[in-house]
C-alpha cells in the first residue's frame, strides 16, 4: 500500500490546475522525435509560463544538456532517460517526499490501489524526518510477524542504503512477488542498534473490520485500514453492534495506515450529527478549500465512546480521530499518530509516465493541521516491549477503564 488514492472523478477536477506542469512534461516528449533544438522552440512557445513575474529561466536545461552532450566523459543514457531525470529533478526540488515522478514501468507497477489484496511484506511505509519510517504493518502480515513495527525507522533494503533513495523508490524496492524474501535493516526509538530483518512476501488480504464484545457489554471495533469495501464492511458490523445495545464503544485505529477520504467520512457518520463538519481540505492560495461533512443521521451519536490510536495511525484514520476529538469530545488514548496529513493526486501522462502530486493538506474541525503534527491523545499510554512479549495492552485496558467511567456519569 502507498499513499491515499485519488478517485477517477477527481482527476477532471484538478486537471486545469496541473495544465503547466502537463505541458511542460509533455513537451518534453514531443521534443525527443523532433530534437533538441525544435523541441526547445516548442517548449518556449507553448509550454513556458506566459506569466514571467517569477523571473524564470528555462533556457538553462537545454545549456546544461548541451555541456553534458559534449563534455561528460562516461556514455550518456538515453534521451528519455535524460528527459525523465529533469521531471525526477523538478519534482524532488519540491521537498516532498509524496510528490514523485514515475517513468511507465514504474507507473504501472505504482498502480495498485486498495481493492483488498496485492504482494509484498504488508506494511505502510512513510518518510518522518527526511528517513524512511513505517507507519504501521498490517496485523499478521509478514511484516507484523518478523517484527516490524510502527516508527521503526528502516536504513537499509538488501544492504543498500535508503539515505538517498526517493519514497516510492524504497516502496518499489520493498514490495515484490509473493514467496520472495527482502531484508531490511532497521533501528527503533528503543533500540538504537541496527538490526536486520529478512521477511518473505506474501499476498496481503486486507480485512477493514473486526469486532468482539468485551466484558460490561463494551463493543470494541477495529478498524485496520479504509479500503473501498470497508464501508459496507463497517455498516455490517454495525448492525450487529446494535442488536447488543451496547453501554460503550471502543474504536480502535491503531496501525491504521488510512486509504480514502470518503470512507473515512462515510463511517465518521456512525458517530457525529448529521452535517457536522469532518475535515477541511485546504489547497492554500490555489483554490477555496473542500469542505467534508456527514450526510446522514447516526447510529451511535449518543453512545459513549472513545478511540485508541497510536504512532501507525495515518492519513484517514487521523481525519476520523481528529473529527470525533473536535466534533463530540471523544477522548483518544494512545499515543500521537504519524502526522501524514497530505493529499496525493495521481495524474497519468501522454508517454505512459506518471506524477504524483501533492495538492492539499487536512485539517481538523477546530483547524488544527495533521500533517506533520499528528493527532495528540488526550491520555498518552504507552506499550513497552515487555508488554508485548507478554501480551498485555494497557492501552485497551486504559480505554475500557475510560469507557466505563463515561457510562456510569
């Protein structure tokens, strides 16, 4: 899994936005079949900004891939590799790790999305500080039973350093054919020397949510990622949640790595009045920002409630979390999520090529900025390696401690 996917509809939306970034890319192509000079000529005359306020100065490419064609010792690639090491370039300038460039083969290996199944180790990785970082492995994936986990910071993939390798670069590297091993090196925050992992791949089946009630009839709902069948999946659940009346609700995002934003929405709807406001999808001076609200009346709107969260919460279920702390003061227990808190818009080129871009940020209800920040928790409980070596959850027996304070006020 990579980062949250865009919907088809959106693409139109967003494309007059991305028009000089399209031209500028694809004029590139043109000019690899009619040469350098014309295409040159061409790019100056359709592609470049006609607005010139910026002062910028095109003209220096084709000055440095005229003193590469005559100077550089070793063999230059190919045209299009050249052409494709600009697009690579521009992007990387941007200082976003989740705005890339993928030339077609590594486009079409970019194009699995959230459909509930593909090959790999099972984990969403991220950037946190300019080094490779995973969000969270999906429970009793490959990646979650040889160990890995969340804020594990990963410095090496099969010996070679991630220090200068791209985001999807290191993803791609990672990923690979079910019953084909990678090793990972990887350091924690609790232990500070490298240790390697080697994990086997396998196909990742991805199950959104799960449910069990839990003693003094507390339903507790995990829900492990927003995938485009998990609605259905949560409505479900649901359901049968109602049949139990129960006096509380315990939902549990932790490791939720996030996926679309209308899922996200959508089950947010369970829980808040109807039009309550969800999440602002802010553009910055690009364009009036995306308002999310529920459309319609909840389930459990006046069940008390709280949501366990931690460092491998990302993307939606940091929306999700942040609606309900802002909305209805829902207490979250855990730890502060990951902060990735950023919109990605997949955008195919005329070459088969691909760029991804990000194109906003979300906030909070009440305005507070995910990206970055992270969801805080309202009370911070912490799971030590002992705790996990003996199968203890103080973060869970925390909420249920909670829960039931709320149900007896």
């Amino acid at each position: 899994m990579v980062n949250s996917p865009v919907k088809k509809s959106r693409l139109k939306r967003h494309f007059l936005l991305y028009l000089g970034i399209l031209a500028l890319i694809a004029s590139f192509g043109v000019g690899l079949v009619v040469g350098e000079e014309t295409v040159r000529k061409k790019y100056l005359a359709e592609g470049a900004p006609q607005k010139q306020s910026n002062n910028v100065d095109l003209s220096v490419l084709w000055e440095v891939w005229g003193k590469l064609s005559d100077k550089f010792v070793g063999n230059l690639p190919a045209n299009q590799e050249m052409v494709y090491g600009m697009a690579k370039g521009m992007t990387s300038s941007l200082g976003d790790p989740y705005t890339t460039f993928f030339e077609p083969e590594k486009a079409k290996q970019f194009q699995s999305d959230l459909k509930g199944s593909f090959e790999g180790i099972g984990a969403e990785i991220g950037e946190k500080q300019d080094t490779l970082t995973v969000v969270s492995p999906i429970k009793d994936s490959p990646a979650d039973k040889a160990g890995l986990k969340p804020g594990d910071k990963i410095v090496k993939i099969d010996g070679q350093d991630t220090g200068n390798l791209e985001l999807d670069e290191a993803v791609n590297k990672i990923r690979g054919q079910k019953d084909t091993s990678v090793k990972l090196t990887v350091v924690s925050e609790s232990d500070p020397v490298p240790r390697e992992i080697e994990i086997k791949r396998d196909v990742i089946d991805v199950k959104s949510v799960a449910y069990e009630m839990k003693d003094g009839n507390i339903a507790y709902i995990r829900l492990a990622g927003f995938t485009e069948d998990t609605t259905k999946e949560f409505t479900d659940v649901v359901e049968k949640v109602k049949k139990e009346n129960p006096k509380g609700i315990i939902l549990d995002v932790r490791n939720n790595p996030g996926g679309y934003l209308n899922t996200s929405v959508d089950i947010a709807g369970f829980f808040l009045p109807e039009n309550s406001l969800v999440v602002r999808e802010e553009f910055g001076e690009k364009k009036p920002a995306n308002e999310y609200r529920t459309h319609y009346q909840p389930v459990f709107g006046n069940t008390p409630m709280v949501v366990l969260a931690n460092e491998g919460s990302a993307s939606a279920s940091e929306i999700l979390s942040g609606a309900l702390k802002d909305d209805r003061g829902i207490k979250i227990i855990g730890k502060k999520t990951f902060g990735k808190g950023s919109v990605q818009e997949v955008i195919p080129l005329s070459d088969g090529s691909t760029v991804k871009i990000t194109v906003a940020e979300w906030h909070t209800p009440s305005g507070i900025s995910i990206n970055k920040e992270g969801i805080k928790p309202d009370v911070e409980v912490d799971i030590t390696p002992d705790d996990m070596k003996n199968q203890k959850d103080p973060q869970l027996d925390k909420a249920m401690e909670v829960i039931k304070s709320l149900e007896s006020k």
